[in-house]
C-alpha cells in the first residue's frame, strides 16, 4: 500500500466490544453444547495409555497412527 492510499477507518469502540462480547457469547454456547450435550465414549483407553507410556520410555522409530470412528447428529 503506497502512502498515498487511505487506510481503511477502523471501526468505533463500541463496535469493537459490542463484536468482541457476540464472538465471546458464542464460544461459550458452543462449548456448553459441545461439553453439556455429548457422550463421549472411549474403549481400550487403559490398553492406549499404556501402549503411549511405553513409547515415551522407549525412542520411538515410528509415528503412532490413531483411528477415531464417530458419529454425530
């Protein structure tokens, strides 16, 4: 942008606060939704855990490739 080109005008405080409280409002319902409303279910979490302590005590030559089935509604 050469110095003769008008900067856009940044838009008024109460804009700003008014954007900034909407996006916080709907990061916090999301999160409830997310968090409130779901069943997480994990199977062969124990035998996971362990198969991840072993490989941090060992230098692993390989990465690890996990597969996650969901469904969602």
């Amino acid at each position: 942008m050469s110095a003769s080109e008008a900067r856009p005008d940044q838009p008024s405080l109460p804009w700003r606060m008014a954007s900034a409280a909407i996006m916080g409002l709907t990061g916090a319902i999301s999160r409830a939704f997310l968090h409130g409303l779901n069943d997480v279910q994990t199977e062969g979490l124990p035998l996971f855990l362990e198969l991840l302590d072993k490989r941090r005590a060992e230098t692993p030559e390989r990465g690890l490739i996990t597969v996650s089935n969901h469904i969602s509604v």
